[in-house]
C-alpha cells in the first residue's frame, strides 16, 4: 500500500505543510495528497518546488527593483526548477512582466503551457522555428548584421511584423551586436516595416569596474539612438547581480533568473542584507541502505573514507548523474530528520554515503535533505561556498528526469 492518507497527515503535520492544506480547499487539499502520495512511493530522488518561496523572492525581487517590471529568466529547465512548472507559478505574479529564455524550443513551451505573458529569445532564431516564434510572439533578439534580410522573409510567412529587442554588446564579448558598429545598424533593423522593436537590452561580465565602464558605453548609445529618434522599446540590462549592486542599470524592467529561485548571485552575506531570498527548491532523496562499519572497512570507490572506529554510514539513492555535485565530500552535509550527517566516500553516478556516527540514528526510508531552505548548511550559496562548485551549477545542474513536486 502507499503511504496512506493518515500518515500523508502525520506526514504534513511534521513538516509544517498541515495549515497551507487545512488552509485550502478540500479539493485542492485532495490533489495535493494524490500528488505527494503518488511521487513518494518511489525511492527515487525528486525536487520540490515551493511557491510560497518564488511568491516571496519575486516580492524581493520587485521591491530591489523598485516596482519595475521583471523579465524573469527561466533558461537551462528554470534554473533546474523545471521550466514549465517554474513558469506557470511565476506568471500568476502581477510584478513578473515577462519571460526569457535561450533556447527557442523553451521559449515555444511557455506557450504551449499557455503562458500569453511576453516571452523573449535571447538566443539566435534558429530558420527552421522562425516562422512558429513570430505566430507565437516571441520577441527575438536582433544582433546579426544580417538582421533584417533574415527576419524579412520569416515575417512575411509568419503574416505579421517580427517583434525584437536589440541586443547590445557592451563589452561581454559573448552575444549581442558589438556596441561600436550598433547604432546604423540598429536605425537599419528599425526602419525595416516587417520588424518591429520592442526592446533593447545588454549583459554585465560581473566585474564590479568594467560592469560601469559597460554601463556608460550602454548609455551613450541610448542616448545617440535617442536623438537620433531609433526607438529602442523597453531597456533592460540588469540580471540578479546587477538588481543587487547596480541599480543605477535598472532602466525599465531587471532580468534576473537565479534571485528569483532564491539564490544569491555573488555576495550571499551582503545580498541577503539587502533582500532576503527563500531557496524555492529542495532537493531530496532517500535512505536506501544502513551499516555498521568496523575500524578500517571502507566505503565507496577509491577507499576515499576508511573507518578509524565503529561506525554506521547511510546510503543515499541519489548521485553526480542525477546533479547532486560530486565535490559534495568536500564538506557538504546532509539532512535527515533534524540532524546534519557529513557526506564521506565518494558522489558516485547514483549513489552517495553519509557518516551516521556511533548511534544508529538514521533508518532505510527516511528522508535525505540535500539542498534546500530547510537548514543554512544546505543552503545552495552555503553548499556551493563549502564544497567550491558555481551556485549556478548547483540548481542547473538538476536532472530534468527527476519528480517535481509543487507544494
Ligand atoms: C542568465 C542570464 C540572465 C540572468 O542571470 P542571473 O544571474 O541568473 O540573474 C540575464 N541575462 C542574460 C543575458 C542571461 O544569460
């Protein structure tokens, strides 16, 4: 039998969940009983997605921004969250004004999950989906000098105007038309009929020096393109870093992705000062095997960890090929029940071993915490700064495979 409804109580009562459902309707509670049941028979490790936590960070975000419209960016599957159900909360939100992504396929999801709020491409329009993203209005990024001869004919089957935004390159050297060669350029694209401009935007390196050096020349063109009357839409520049420490790069609306997720971009101690974030993710697995070790038995490969006493050590169904990071034995911890276990050993494709200690106080079926709000050790900035892996490879790196569960 599943774990049956009773217990599904016990369950919520513990994990604080029980006033959001006592609080909902008992349809809604019903579903949500279905939901947790069916996705934890499994020993599989899944993700929940809390949108308590993205309504939270999105205030965060919004008040940063000082009410300015967010384009939240949902690239690489939401930043792990998983793309579809990230954005369909997030689109409920009054202060999220649109979405960006990379990937055309991505962005011709939303709209298949019927997301009708704006949605921006800020990768290169592919041909062959060139015609599908002007029906759908997706807004795409212009930097190609050949801007208007490959959107021209794209439109026309399309049977309506291309919508956009300029995508300038200040400095990143990465994406964007390089910000010298811009302006005829952008009074070309704009004159084109069949192309209609809706935005202008550029990326920051994050280096806290070159990141004004970018501004200025961002700036500068703004305002040549300004007295030159090319219309240049809605100007957005600033990601998390710069919603965090630039403000004076807000324009009119900031595209952050991680802070929305609940993430600190670069300075955790300083950012959360300024606005504190709620991780809206936690990443959990379970205990599938217990033993005790005696003085000198080894666990996992490379003999990595050899016991200097007796001891019991967990297992975990969860590894480096589901995203958990293999540099977690480099001092992360694991959460089970209310107590902290050290990950030992080795992070192997599907598996990952924790010291228990002296006492066998772990038990195959609980519960595995590995990142997530629920304590600062496994806080993804915490994880990240511990174990010295990118706080961005942490959520992104997420298998798209696993269960997300919405709470
Ligand atoms: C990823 C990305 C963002 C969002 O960055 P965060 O640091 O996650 O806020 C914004 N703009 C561009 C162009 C991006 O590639």
């Amino acid at each position: 039998m599943n774990l049956s409804r009773r217990s599904f109580f016990q369950l919520a009562l513990l994990s604080g969940l029980a006033p959001r459902l006592w609080g909902s309707s008992p349809a809604v509670a019903k579903r949500r009983v279905r939901v947790l049941s069916r996705k934890r028979r499994t020993v599989d490790p899944w993700i929940e997605i809390s949108k308590d936590a993205l309504r939270h960070n999105t205030q965060q975000v919004s008040r940063l921004a000082g009410g300015r419209p967010i384009l939240a960016v949902v690239k690489n599957n939401a930043y792990g969250l998983g793309l579809e159900n990230a954005s369909s909360i997030l689109a409920k939100f009054p202060e999220i004004g649109g979405f960006a992504a990379v990937k055309a396929s991505s962005c011709l999801k939303l709209r298949e999950k019927g997301i009708s709020k704006p949605v921006l491409l800020m990768g290169l329009t592919p041909n062959e989906h060139g015609i599908e993203l002007i029906r759908h209005d997706i807004q795409l990024s212009a930097y190609t000098p050949d801007t208007v001869e490959r959107l021209t004919p794209l439109a026309r089957k399309a049977g309506k105007p291309a919508s956009v935004h300029f995508y300038l390159d200040t400095g990143m050297g990465r994406m964007g038309m390089p910000y010298r060669k811009a302006l005829p350029w952008m009074k070309t694209v704009a004159s084109s009929p069949l192309i209609s401009v809706e935005g202008t935007f550029m990326a920051f390196t994050e280096d806290q020096e070159f990141d004004l050096e970018q501004l200025e020349r961002f700036k500068d063109l703004l305002g040549k393109a300004q007295s030159d009357r090319v219309p240049t839409g809605r100007i957005h520049a600033a990601s998390s870093n710069g919603l965090y420490h630039l403000p004076e790069a807000h324009f009119d609306m900031v595209r952050p992705g991680i802070a929305l997720f609940g993430a600190y971009p670069s300075r955790p101690d300083e950012e959360r000062g300024k606005a504190a974030l709620i991780p809206a993710f936690s990443l959990k697995t379970s205990v599938v095997r217990v033993a005790r070790l005696e003085k000198g038995d080894s666990v996992s490969y490379g003999r990595n960890y050899i016991a200097e006493k007796p001891t019991w050590v967990a297992t975990l169904s969860i590894g480096h090929g589901d995203g958990y990071a293999r540099k977690a034995v480099d001092g992360a911890e694991v959460l089970i029940g209310d107590k902290l276990y050290p990950v030992i050993g080795a992070v192997s494709a599907s598996h990952t071993l924790v010291e228990v200690g002296d006492n066998k106080t772990v038990d195959v079926g609980n519960t595995a915490t590995l990142i997530g709000p629920e304590h600062p050790a496994i806080h993804p900035n915490n994880f990240a700064d511990t174990v010295g892996v990118s706080v961005y490879d942490v959520l992104m790196h997420m298998n798209p495979d696993l269960d997300r569960v919405v709470i």
